[in-house]
C-alpha cells in the first residue's frame, strides 16, 4: 500500500449547509452550435460553413474559423486556426497578468460571454513561448506570442475545481482574440444537504484505500475544497463539493517523481467515488525474445 | 483536413514496479494514456505496431546499437513512438526507467539515436523531457539524440499520474488525425491550467528556417520530407 505523508495544513471543512446542483443536460444540435456561432460573431455564410460531427463533438467550420462543441457538456472551442499560435517571427508579447486580465475580459464582454461579478475569478495567464537555437545552444531566442488568461467558475463564492468550470482566452500580440474555450455547464435546480460534509482526512482516506493496491510513497503538498467539474468530453449530471488533493508521487527530494492528482466526496452521504476505481492489471500475452 | 498518409505506431508504458533492482514508486495511468493514443491511431487507419507495458517494456527498445540496444527494431522501427513512465533529468540527460532489467533499469538520452531509422515522432508522457526552458538545456538534452527525428513532445519538469489527465493520448490522437500540427496539438492538449502541467514540443530541422516550420506547420503528411541534419532546434511551450 502506497504511504501518504501530508505536509500541509488541511484546510477546514466547511461550515455552511451543503448544496448540490443538478446540471442541465447540455443541447447540443446543428441549431445550438449556429446559435453560438452567431453570437460569437463568427461568419455563417452558407456557402462557406461546413459542419461535421463525431460521437464527441460538432464541429463548425467557416473559413479559418471552427467552433468545436461537445455532446457531453456543451463546452466549446472557439478558434481562429489563421492566428491561432501562429508565429509572424517578430511577436513578443510583455503584458503583465493584470494587463492581460484586462484585455480578455474587454474580449469576452465583446463576444458575449463575460461574467457577472461573482461568477468567475482570475486563476492564471499562460504564455506561449517560441524559442531556437542552433543544438549547441548558440544564437537562442525567445518570445512569447500569446497570452492564454484562464478565469475559473464561482458557485455560491465557491471556487469550481477541476478539468472544467474554466473560461480561457488566448490574445495575441494586439489583444485580440485567437480561441476562447469554456466549460461551463449550466446550473440546474439546488438542493442542501442535509448530511454534512467529510473531513479533509476521510479524503486522504479516501484516496489511500483507492491506492491500496499500489507501492511508493506520496507526499501530499495541497488539499482543496470547491465544487467540482469534469472536462468537456464527459457526461456530468451533479455539480457537487470535492476535496482536490495534490501532492507528489516519490519523495520530495528524489530526482524520479511525478505529480498526482486525486479527488475526494466531500459530501457525507454522496457513495459513488468522483475518482474511478483504479482498473485491474491487465494481463498481457509474453514478449518474444530479442530479435539481436 | 484530413491526413493522407498511413502512420506506424508504437507505444509502451510502465505502471507497476517490483521490489528490487529496478525499484520505482508506482504509477497508474500509463496505459491509459498511451493506448488511448495507441487505439485512436489504429482506428483512424494508422498502423498499430507494438504496445508494450510494464515488464514487457525494455529499455533496449529505445538504446541504439551503438550502445548495444535494440532501438532499430522497436522505437525506431515505428514513425511515431509514445512512452509514459517515470522520467527523470540530471545533468542535461534526460532518462527513462523501467520495471524490468533488460538490460538495464533506465535509457539515458546520451544512448539514444532517435529517428536513426524511421522514427518521426517521439511523445514522452513521463517528468522531466526538460527541466526548465533555458536554451542551453533543452539544446543540450535533445541536440544529441535527435537524429533524423523531427519533433520531440514531453513536459517541463514534473507531469501528471491522474485519471483526470488519462484521455490526454486520445484527444491528442483526435486532433492530429485531423490534421493538427503535431507541435501545436501536443502543447495545446498537453497543457493543463489545473494539473499545472508544463508542455513542450521541440522541432529538428538542418537550419533555423526548418525546425520552425516544422515546428509551426509539420502535421502527420510531413512524415516522409526527412530532416537531412539537426543542427538546429525550434520549440514551443507553454507555461
């Protein structure tokens, strides 16, 4: 069994009732996704559009612009593939992150999708850096030719954690909009629950009988509370609290580690685990001999 | 846009360790990560290969010859290779570690030749492609083993065991089978604002003017216009 070492401090369970919120099922159909590229401005000539569709996802295509959404949450990618990290060999974007909170905000008001207060906070603007060098490492450079700013969803001025609940928009060197991506999945009606909560250490609980089977120590450096919401590729029905726990896989001072992520019910009551049980090794057929 | 030529594919992964020599912390969502790849390849008409997983994977099947591996006949016998594993980094050499010894427990870059025979693409999923993104390291950790290779994928520093991140070798599949530049869907799927994972892709090319347009443009139909010589290197990350 995997043993975890905790070195941070677990924040407080939460004092407020707990709430849950049903989601809405997303509508995803040819009329959602022409709906939403109209109201981000993107050109729907007839004769230009082309939409296709997987299992995933619609995919609207006009031009150098797709709209992307997908069937199990109604997140969507918006981009525009002519501008989109692309490199013109001059861009360096220096923006500070206040700057380009700024700029990004002026775009989402712009396409529709800005935020009322409350509903969404700063999380992190990501650069993307262009860089060369002969493989000695003479004549390097470096620029940066995006800015991607990454706004994370509020519930009841609770953080929303997770591969969603995130608005992002890259800008380029202008402050213009090169994609937006959101997922974002619409709330339903809430119930409180009347069960209470779990604690920080039944999540680490949680996470060492889900590691039970597996060899190593893990160093936990974070646990977080919030709402939690799934990536756009998954079918999710309750927004609901969680515990986020991230630490490291290894010991902290070893030069072989990697980081893990894990989350926990933060709900009493709630009985399925967010975090699937771990799969059964798979059996594999024997590997011939060497072919030296 | 669709993509017009067939592409061979190989992948291994380790997620269990033994007691021993080889001895690592365990893992758990290698193959996730990999066969997702592996089999959104395959059903988009690429060549599935080899897929090798914990005691199965070898470090031989990425150590060139020259250095008494087997690379020619697995990593390099394959246009696009992905491994996820533990990795680590010191010294400007990059290594990958195994559960089984054959021979050895771990590959350090200094023994690798990729792209020697066929290899195109090279996708490692575990630490430590590159500690930080000075210039002088990230030329002095690949500048040797690319060698014919014409886009390394990795992450800067640490990357993520999670099954929040297990789709990753999917989606990353899904776009390059629609034509995505490979450098570009590696470091746009690869990146995660939660898990705090930091991309990179590194191009090869004979002067600066081809490793960025491979960088910048070079998708799955590029696999046959070789790269003649790396001396140089153009990458992109995101962090």
């Amino acid at each position: 069994m995997a043993e975890i070492r905790v070195a941070t401090k677990l924040p407080q369970a939460p004092r407020q009732a707990a709430k849950v919120y049903r989601l809405k099922a997303p509508s995803v159909t040819e009329r959602s996704i022409r709906e939403l590229a109209k109201g981000l401005g993107m050109s729907i000539e007839s004769r230009r559009i082309r939409l296709s569709a997987d299992e995933d996802k619609l995919v609207l295509t006009s031009g150098t612009y797709e709209l992307r959404m997908y069937r199990a949450s109604g997140g969507f990618r918006f981009v525009d593939h002519s501008r989109w990290q692309i490199d013109d060999l001059q861009t360096d974007i220096d923006i500070s992150d206040a700057t380009a909170q700024r700029m990004a905000q002026a775009s989402l008001k712009r396409l529709g999708l800005g935020t009322a207060s409350g509903e969404a906070r700063f999380l992190k603007a990501a650069r993307l850096h262009m860089g060369s060098s002969t493989t000695e490492g003479r004549e390097a450079s470096d620029r940066v030719i995006d800015v991607a700013v990454a706004f994370q969803r509020m519930v009841d001025k609770v953080p929303v954690d997770g591969p969603g609940g995130k608005l992002v928009v890259y800008l380029d060197h202008l402050g213009h909009p090169t994609c937006v991506e959101r997922v974002w999945r619409q709330l339903g009606s809430a119930r409180s629950v009347g069960a209470g909560w779990r604690t920080p250490q039944e999540a680490l609980q949680e996470m060492s009988e889900h590691l039970r089977a597996k060899r190593g120590n893990v160093v936990v450096d974070e646990v977080r509370f919030g709402y939690f919401e799934e990536g756009p590729r998954s079918a999710q029905s309750l927004l609901q609290p969680a515990y986020v726990i991230k630490g490291v896989i290894g010991d902290s001072d070893s030069r072989v580690r990697r980081k893990l992520i894990y989350v926990a019910r933060a709900l009493a009551n709630a009985k399925t685990p967010l975090t699937p049980p771990l799969a059964r090794q798979k059996k594999q057929r024997s590997r011939p001999s060497p072919t030296r | 846009m669709s993509i017009h030529v067939s592409v061979r594919v190989g992948v291994e992964w380790i997620n269990n360790f033994h007691e021993g020599n080889c001895q690592q912390n365990e893992l758990s969502y290698c193959d996730d990560q990999v066969e997702g790849f592996y089999n959104t390849m395959g059903d988009n008409d690429h060549v599935k290969v080899f897929d090798w997983g914990n005691d199965n994977a070898w470090e031989t099947d990425f150590r060139h010859p020259d250095f008494g591996g087997d690379s020619l006949n697995w990593s390099d016998n394959v246009h696009f290779c992905m491994v996820c594993d533990h990795g680590g980094n010191a010294d400007n050499i990059a290594s990958f570690y195994f559960s089984a010894m054959h021979d050895a427990c771990s590959v350090p870059t200094t023994q690798m030749r990729l792209g020697a025979k066929q290899l195109k693409w090279f996708a490692t999923l575990g630490c430590d492609a590159v500690q930080n993104t000075d210039a002088n390291h990230i030329a002095a950790v690949w500048g040797g083993p690319m060698q014919g290779v014409h886009i390394v994928c990795g992450y800067i520093g640490t990357s993520a065991d999670s099954w929040w991140t297990a789709d990753l070798g999917e989606d990353f599949a899904d776009d390059i089978c629609d034509g995505d530049s490979i450098a570009g869907a590696w470091v746009s799927d690869a990146y995660s604002f939660w898990t705090g994972d930091d991309s990179i892709a590194i191009a090869a090319g004979a002067d600066q003017n081809e490793a960025i347009r491979r960088r910048d443009h070079e998708n799955l139909d590029w696999r046959d216009s070789n790269v003649s010589q790396t001396n140089w290197l153009a990458w992109k990350y995101r962090t």
